[in-house]
C-alpha cells in the first residue's frame, strides 16, 4: 500500500474502536476566533460561533416571508427568544432591522468580516436592487409571463443550411 492509500484509509485514522466520533472529530476542527458580541438598545447579544444549520435551513425557506412570526423563529436561533419583540418595542424600523440581519449573518460565519457601516451599506444597495426590481434571489416571472416571450420558430425536418 502506498503513503498516499494509507492517507486515504479512513478506517485506519477515524475509528475509535469501530466507531466513527463526529464529536470528536468537530471538536478538533474548531479552531474558530471568538465569537461576535454586540449592544443593541442596552442589551447585549452574543452570536453562536457558527452558523446553526436550522438558520440556513428557515432562511431558504422562508427568505420571501413578510410575517413577523417567520422573522421572530429565524432570529431565535442568533440572538434569542424575545429579541424581535424587543427591538420592535424599543421603536427598530425595518431598515436597522435588516441591518442588524446581514451584521449577525455575516458575523456568524466569519466574525469581525462585516462592520455596522457595511451592513448598512449592503442593505441598503440591496433595497435599492430591490426597487430597480433587479434583487438577486427575486421571484421568476409567472408561468403566463413566461409564455408570452417569443418563441423561434423550429426548421422542418430535413432542412438543413445552405451549403
């Protein structure tokens, strides 16, 4: 067996006594810095020090929802049970509440890779794509606007190019 087959013999490196450890093997592969801490209307917010799958997973499916109940269940998982409920008492306007989005999000997945100031930045060229109605992720046309684009017209069978 070569160096390069023994690299690959996964039995031979992972298993502790014939079972594959996860835990252990994640363990080992967190190396990650601390995680991002932020004040918002006196109360302080620590986001979890990776991106929780059930987030990626809410944020696909309900990344087109307006209802409130959706934001309050995909903001559970960053930054606690009554944060949206607070926030909205405290007066937040959508506007700093999608700030305070992207910030979490991007803070998540890499602390310290996104300011306060870029959030602001990045939503606010998001809206304006949004009001050009170029936002990336925005829904395809109807199947009936869809239908109205000019087809081309197929060849008979047979013809070819001219030569």
């Amino acid at each position: 067996m070569s160096d390069y087959d023994e690299q690959l013999d996964l039995d031979q490196h992972d298993q502790v006594a014939g079972l594959d450890d996860f835990d252990a093997f994640f363990a080992e592969q967190n190396t990650r810095p601390r995680a991002e801490t932020f004040l918002l209307y006196g109360r302080r917010y620590t986001l979890p020090d990776a991106l929780p799958l059930i987030f990626t997973l809410q944020m696909e499916r309900l990344q087109h929802s307006t209802d409130p109940g959706d934001v309050r269940t995909i903001l559970r998982t960053l930054v606690g049970e009554d944060a949206l409920d607070f926030w909205a008492e405290q007066g937040m306007t959508d506007r700093q509440l999608g700030i305070v989005l992207i910030y979490a999000a991007a803070n998540v997945r890499r602390p310290g890779s996104v300011s306060m100031r870029r959030a602001a930045e990045l939503h606010d060229e998001q809206s304006a794509a949004k009001a050009e109605g170029k936002a990336p992720g925005a829904p395809a046309p109807n199947r009936a606007a869809r239908r109205q684009k000019p087809k081309r017209k197929k060849r008979p069978a047979g013809s070819g190019r001219p030569s």
